[in-house]
C-alpha cells in the first residue's frame, strides 16, 4: 500500500486535474483587460465611439487614480475629503486598454442613467449634493478629451436616489422612483415637474425592495414596471396603470433583494414582448444582515404583451443575487456576477457565484440554461457587466465596503475583465462575418442594404441584430433592448461580398432614437458591430 504521504500527492494531482478539465471543456474565455483601474465601478456604459465610461461616487475618499493637476474637487461639505484631487469617473478605452480620469463634482453613488438620442450619456441624481442633480458626458473619440458636465440651469423636480430610467419613444427618458421618491418625471423637464407613481409606494416594505425599478418599454409603447414581487404596465402619459400583472413568486426581486432582469430580443412584427426576471435573496435577509442566507435560483418569464399573462417558471443551475443579465447579440442572455447567499449592501453577501450562464429562450424549459466558464474574480456588490462592439462582455468593479477596502475577504475590485462567449471561439473563427457596409443614420421604415463578407460561405439567414448601449449600475441594464431586423436571404456578389436587405424598426417603440450596434450574425456569430443612429 502506498504511503499516506503519496496517496494524498496523487489524491491532490488527480482532483485538479478534473478541476481543470472540468473548467476547459466549458464555453467561453476570460481575460485581464487592466489590472487598476483606479476606481471600482458601480455604474457602466460604453459609447457609440467604442469607449466605456466608468463611476464610482465622491464620498468615497481616495481612489487609485489621480485627476490631472490643477483639477482637484474642494467640497467643504464632504466628511471624507474636502480637497479631492482623486478621480471617481474614469474613460477606457477597450481598444489600448488606456484608462482617463475624468472630473465629476456631485455625488453619482446609487445614481442612474441613460443614453440620449444624440449619443449624451444623461446621468441623474445621486446621494447628498448629488439628489438632484443632472449630469451629461457629450462622448469624442478616444484621443480627445470630453468630459462631464454638471447642468446649472436644472435639477430634478425630486431627489433619486436609487432610481431608474428609460428612453421613450420621443427621445425623452422617464426618470422613475428612488428612496423615498415614488414618483415619475422626465428629461427634458415636463411642466408640473414630478408626477405621483402609487404602485411603487405599493410595493415598498420595511427593507425598501421597491429601489432601481425593472423597467422595459414595450413595443404597444407603454412601460413594464417591476418593483418588489410585481408588475405593472405603465401608460406613463396618462399616469395610469393599464393592467396589473399576476404576483411573481419567489420573494422579492429588486434592490436591495438583487434579482435581475431583460426583456427578450423584439423579432417579427413587433408585438409580442417577453421579459425575464432571475434570481434575488430571500425576503428578511437585508434586515437581519444575514450574509449565508442561500439566494433564490428562480426566474420568471412572461409575455408582458398578452391580454392574459402567466408566469412560467424555472429554476438556474445556482442561485443568485447581484446577478447581471446582458443581451447578447445572438438574441441570447448572459447572467454573470453576484453571489450564492446573502443579500445586497455593504458587507451583506458571500459564497460568490464564479459560473456565468448563458440563458437560451428559444429551448424548452429544463434546456435554456448552459453553465459556462467560471471567473477565478468574485464580484459582488456594485459590479457591472456590458456589451461590447466586439462581442466581448466587459466585467468591472465590486466594492462590498463602504470605503475602498483592499486587505478583506472579498477587496474593493479595480481590475477590468472580459468574457468571450463561445461564438468567439478559435473554431468559429471562418463563420464570423465582417460589416463592410452600411447607413450611418437610419429613419423608422427605411429599407437599406447591408454588405458582409464570410470566409465561409454562407448557409442560411445572416440575421441583422441591433442593440442598445445600456447604463448598467446594481444588477439592472437600464435601457437594454435588442432588435432583430427583417432581412432578406444574403445574395453573393461578384466581389466576395453577401448583400442583405434590411428594414429599419417601425417606429420609436420598437427601439427608441439614438445609437444602436449593429451586428451581422452568421449560425449564431456575430460581426464586431458597427454603430448606426435611429433617427425620427
């Protein structure tokens, strides 16, 4: 028999061995993109030229990246830092990896967001000196300089803290709830200001879980609101409730219980829309502070356009709170981030949840959810996740601390990952299509053509998806939508190149003005984008 000493060695040898085969024969690729940031980012979004900004907020005291000189933030108000030379808003550029501090006065913490039809990211609210303030970030080209802009000449009507918006139909946006705030209003400002919303005072209970609203716009042009354990669609003109939709059971799903949620890819003629909502912890969690309580695994599905509406339920492979659920361009979704147990806010989760997985809707229940490639970074509380032009899943921050916070179990998180789905694996290399050309700006209707070239040649549909840039802060994508164009069969060319007639959306419910990536998607893999704006 062999000696203790050697049967633990090949004991040792042979589980990681399985580890390690276990997690190359799963889908997808990650990797380090920046080792520091300089700062973690609790709110992401990338522009339509191909930068990504990133937030933290003010009063955190010292981050890791110095503002130039000269440009420091004096804020005798802040009980951290009243003299601020540090940077709390960073630019990236995916393309050299190169990181710009830029210079945010007001504080952005639990703030939200939302891309304007001319390609301005509009940011609102915020805590302290930041409730009710508005700010744009006008986006330029890597190479020069933009920066934030604090409006002067107004604020919101209401302090948000924790609230969340979309853009409309008429390029606007709907700013709705926030702590203490059940109300709606609008950018640009409407006349009477703030307007009464009584669902969300509804749904609120003794540990808020009515906070960062889910919120789809419907292609029938109303909105879906999900706050707690239910929804509602949302005639926001009229300030009415159309229709109150069936009780979503599972406990509560929104901040601070940290489920997450997307609306399915719009496809056909438009009328049908679905939305997702996955995972959240369990109801008392947030008020005892129990960081161990196992998260749920369910998610609920429903075609929010139906006159009768029902829940279909199933369950994903782990639990999960703090999740974050990305639209990818095939029309599938990636759930990734968060933890197993606990609950969202300072120091209140554990048991990270490593696995992406990838949500396929077109599978029959028990089939839709694949396991992918686990991280080796937890990312818990204030991680974000967005899509790239490139296909890639951009992966930031994580700060469980109130401060930034580097010698505890889970740190404050400064390095920026990426995931590649399988589509962008070695072996789909030749089926991967290349936009050579198409319109810079698109009218609702317009017929157009787009061009690809394929190194393979191509079988079946090329598909034409667009996809919104979304502002992605505490497990919810505000604004995410993905549109699947009506296309004709791609026709070769003498040139090597396939001609695919398009559509354009119908109108501004269907995908609201404003810049979209568009991605040709050949047997599931899709092209790096090129960007388009929807004009009215």
């Amino acid at each position: 028999m062999a000696p203790p000493k050697i049967l633990l060695l090949l004991l040792t040898t042979f589980l990681t061995s399985t580890t390690l085969t276990t997690r190359a024969a799963l889908p997808g690729t990650w990797e380090l993109l920046v080792a520091n940031a300089g700062i973690a980012s609790m709110h992401t979004a990338v522009t339509r030229f191909n930068t990504v900004v990133l937030l933290d907020r003010t009063n955190i005291g010292p981050s890791r990246k110095m503002l130039p000189k000269g440009h420091c933030r004096n804020d005798r108000a802040d009980a951290v830092s009243k003299r601020d030379c540090y940077a709390h808003s960073v630019l990236f550029d995916p393309g050299t990896n190169q990181i710009r501090p830029l210079m945010i006065l007001t504080d952005t913490w639990c703030s939200s967001g939302q891309f304007l039809p001319d390609g301005t990211l509009l940011q609102t609210g915020g805590d302290l000196d930041g409730f009710r303030k508005l700010r744009k970030f006008t986006p330029c080209e890597a190479t020069s300089l933009c920066d934030w802009q604090e409006l002067q000449d107004v604020e919101l009507s209401e302090g948000r803290w924790y609230a969340t918006n979309q853009i409309l139909p008429d390029g606007s946006v709907i700013i709705i709830g926030g702590r203490a705030a059940n109300s709606v209003e609008f950018f640009p400002p409407r006349h009477g200001g703030a307007v009464q919303f009584p669902f969300l005072k509804a749904m609120e209970d003794n540990q808020m879980d009515n906070l960062y609203p889910y919120v789809h716009l419907l292609p029938n042009g109303n909105l879906f609101v999900f706050a707690n354990n239910k929804a509602v669609l949302y005639d926001y003109t009229n300030n009415v409730v159309v229709f109150e939709y069936p009780m979503l059971d599972g406990g509560p799903r929104n901040y601070p219980s940290a489920g997450s949620s997307a609306m399915l890819a719009l496809a056909g003629d438009y009328s049908s829309a679905t939305v997702v909502i996955c995972g959240g912890a369990q109801y008392g969690a947030y008020i005892e502070r129990s960081t161990d309580t196992p998260a749920h695994g369910s998610c609920g599905r429903i075609v929010a356009t139906r006159p009768d509406p029902v829940w279909e339920m199933e369950d994903m492979p782990f639990g999960r709170i703090m999740g974050d659920m990305v639209m990818l361009p095939t029309g599938e979704v990636l759930i990734i981030n968060g933890a197993q147990a606990g609950t969202q806010g300072f120091e209140q989760a554990s048991d990270p949840c490593l696995y992406p997985v990838l949500y396929r809707p077109d599978q029959p229940v028990g089939l839709r959810f694949m396991t992918l490639t686990p991280d080796t970074i937890p990312r818990l509380y204030h991680a974000t996740a967005n899509l790239l032009p490139d296909g890639r899943i951009l992966i930031a921050g994580s700060n469980p601390h109130y401060f930034y916070k580097f010698n505890a179990e889970f740190p404050t998180e400064l390095r920026i990952e990426a995931f590649s789905p399988e589509y962008l694996s070695a072996d789909r290399a030749n089926l991967r299509p290349t936009l050579v050309e198409l319109p810079e700006t698109l009218r609702y209707r317009e017929a157009f053509d787009l061009l690809v070239t394929v190194t393979l040649p191509v079988v079946g549909i090329v598909e034409v998806n667009i996809a919104s840039t979304p502002f992605a802060t505490h497990s919810f994508s505000q604004g995410q939508r993905l549109v699947k164009l009506e296309v004709t069969s791609a026709i070769p060319d003498l040139d090597g190149r396939y001609k695919i007639g398009c559509s354009a959306p119908p109108n501004g419910n269907v995908a609201p003005p404003g810049y979209y990536m568009v991605f040709a998607v050949n047997q599931g893999v899709p092209s790096v984008a090129q960007w388009v704006q929807i004009v009215s």
